[in-house]
C-alpha cells in the first residue's frame, strides 16, 4: 500500500465519522420511527437517540430536597400573546399528540434572551388512569400537561437551528387537573375530531393564548432540561407553572380518547393514550423556584392557632362572666334567710 494510501485513509474515516454524526443529528427531524410502547419505545430511545440517554433530560419530580429559592426569579413578559381571531392557528396530529403552531409575533421576555413562540402540545393518560402530565411534585402526577415551545430568537433565525443548542429553547409548561369545564382550553379541544388522525391539519381562529396559562404567573419551577421526546436535546430552559389549569372531566376524556397515532387507512388504527415520558433521573442539579415553599403552609398554622388562641381566650372570659354571676347570685341566696331568722328572734317576747 503506498504513501499516499496511508494518507487518504484516516481522512476518509474521520470524514465518514462526521457523516454518520451529522446524519444522526438530522435523522429525528425527519422523522425517525419512535413511540411510547413497544420495540420502538421509550426504553429503546437511546439506541437511535444517544442524548436520550444522557445527560439533563427532562420530565423531573420536583420535591423538596431538589429545590431552591431564588429571589432573582422574574414573572416572565408575554408579548403578542393576544392573537386576533383573523389569524389562523394550523392545528395538526402529528402522530405522537396534537400540535397548534403558533404566530411567530408571540415572544417571551425576563429570561437570559428573548424566546419567540413556536408551537404548543399536549401530553395525557388514557380514560382509565388520567395522570398524564410528564412532570410530578413529590411523586404526583396531574391529569395532563401542556407544554408551550419557543426558540431563542436573539441567536438563532428559527427552531431548528436552536433544537439542538445549549442555550436554544425555552418551554413552558401548564399542569391540568380535573376541575369545571374551560372555555378557553375549549377552543382547541373543540377541533379534535378534525384532527383525528396522524397528518390531518385544521384551522384555529386565533385568541389570547395567556388564557391557557394558570392566574398565578410568578409561582414556578425553573431548571434546564430536555426534550421530553426524541431526540431529546439538552437545549430546554424550563419553566413550570407551580399553580394547575382546570379542565372539566368531559373536556379531559375528549382529549384522551379523540385522536390516533396512526393514519386514516391503517388497517389497525392505534389509540392516541400514555404518551408522556417517565420522570428522569436528576442528579448534581437543583430546581430553582419563585417561591418560598412551606411558606402557605406555615402561614394557614399559625392563622389556625391564632384562631384556637382566640377562643380559648373567648371561652375563658364567657366561663369567668358566668362564674361571677353564679356567685352574686348564692350570696343573695345565703344572706336572705339568715336576715329573716334574725328578724323572728327579735319579734319574739
């Protein structure tokens, strides 16, 4: 074998190297094959996806030895989020959950950089267990969860760039749990069964997307993360609303049993349910939070025990009143007769 052999063939490997690296990398935004059942489920993630498996991934259970105040923590600023009802939203069924596109006139502020609105989804059960949501506080799960994607739009001209950076997506999510029926979240759902199955599209007339969010915006969790699906990039700035959205319980089972992952001609039609991915490891990281927690707590016990206070010293003073009258009135009991005796002695000869 010559020389000049010798010198083409590393760089041929190390360029075939990069190849398979760059088509691995571009592989899930074209599609690959995945799901959350069966050969191609979550646990065999890691095999066409390496970063499923890594490091940062996402969802987590927050609980109470993870956590840490952060007073720097800032409500975040939502502009443009009031979209008119002349603009359309593209709702579509994706195969995996149901998918509404959002105006690229949305952005998200108080965060490292500005993050423009991509698209929102959901995540959910099945009619019988309904504990859908991806994240969970000390081990609870919530009926759904939705979440709301934006790319950081300072450095990167459009979610696909920034899918894959460190510092590229900033997600917020809402956890859903069962309460009256939402009028808001209706002018999604309502469109489901237009959406039935994978690749249908259909039209939303535009609204306020803030309405979708909880009341309380300043309580959050806040941590980096991942992707909850494939490929699961470590490029998540998280923000997770402490307080839930109600949705009515008709409204949840629409959402858990409207929609199929597969196509309309399959001869085997696969229920759209289950497609949340399990919590994740979560070492050496903390979770920062915009609230002191045990704070409510510690404030409903001490009103609680001011409270007791309150009628114990009530009760005290109703107990002592009547005491006092009790004894006004056993003297004059007492004091009566022995007057009378003494006025028949007297009368006496």
């Amino acid at each position: 074998m010559s020389a000049k052999s010798f010198s083409i063939a590393p760089v041929a490997t190390v360029l075939i190297f990069f190849l398979m690296i760059q088509l691995s990398m571009q592989a899930p935004l074209n599609g690959s094959k995945w799901s959350y059942i069966g050969p191609d489920g979550e646990k065999a993630w890691p095999k066409k996806y390496p970063f499923c498996g890594g490091v940062f991934q996402s969802p987590i259970d927050f609980h109470k030895d993870i956590l840490q105040y952060d007073s720097n923590l800032l409500p975040l600023e939502f502009i443009g989020y009031n979209v008119p009802s002349t603009d359309q939203f593209t709702l579509t069924n994706n195969g995996h959950s149901v998918k509404m596109y959002l105006s690229p006139t949305m952005y998200i502020r108080n965060l490292p950089f500005e993050y423009t609105a991509s698209q929102l989804h959901l995540h959910w059960g099945n009619r019988n267990k309904s504990e859908g949501s991806e994240h969970t506080v000390s081990g609870k799960h919530f009926a759904a969860e939705m979440h709301i994607v934006h790319y950081n739009s300072e450095k990167y001209p459009d979610i696909a760039a920034a899918m894959d950076k460190a510092d590229g997506l900033a997600v917020l999510a809402i956890l859903l749990e069962i309460g009256p029926f939402n009028p808001s979240y209706e002018k999604i759902f309502r469109h489901f069964r237009n959406v039935k199955y994978k690749d249908q599209t259909v039209q939303v007339p535009g609204f306020n997307i803030r309405e979708l969010l909880p009341d309380r915006l300043d309580e959050f969790y806040r941590y980096e993360g991942s992707l909850t699906t494939p490929p699961c990039y470590p490029s998540v700035l998280w923000t997770v609303f402490r307080h839930p959205v109600k949705i009515s319980q008709e409204q949840l089972l629409a959402l858990e049993t409207a929609m199929y992952c597969t196509e309309s001609d399959d001869p085997e039609p696969l229920e759209m349910v289950d497609n949340f991915r399990n919590v994740q490891e979560f070492r050496e990281r903390l979770v920062f939070i915009s609230f002191r927690e045990g704070f409510v707590v510690s404030l409903v016990i001490v009103c609680v025990l001011g409270v007791l206070i309150v009628l114990a010293v009530a009760v005290w003073l109703l107990r002592r009143k009547s005491c006092k009258n009790e004894g006004k009135d056993n003297r004059g009991v007492i004091y009566k007769p022995g007057a009378y005796k003494e006025e028949d002695n007297i009368s006496k000869p």
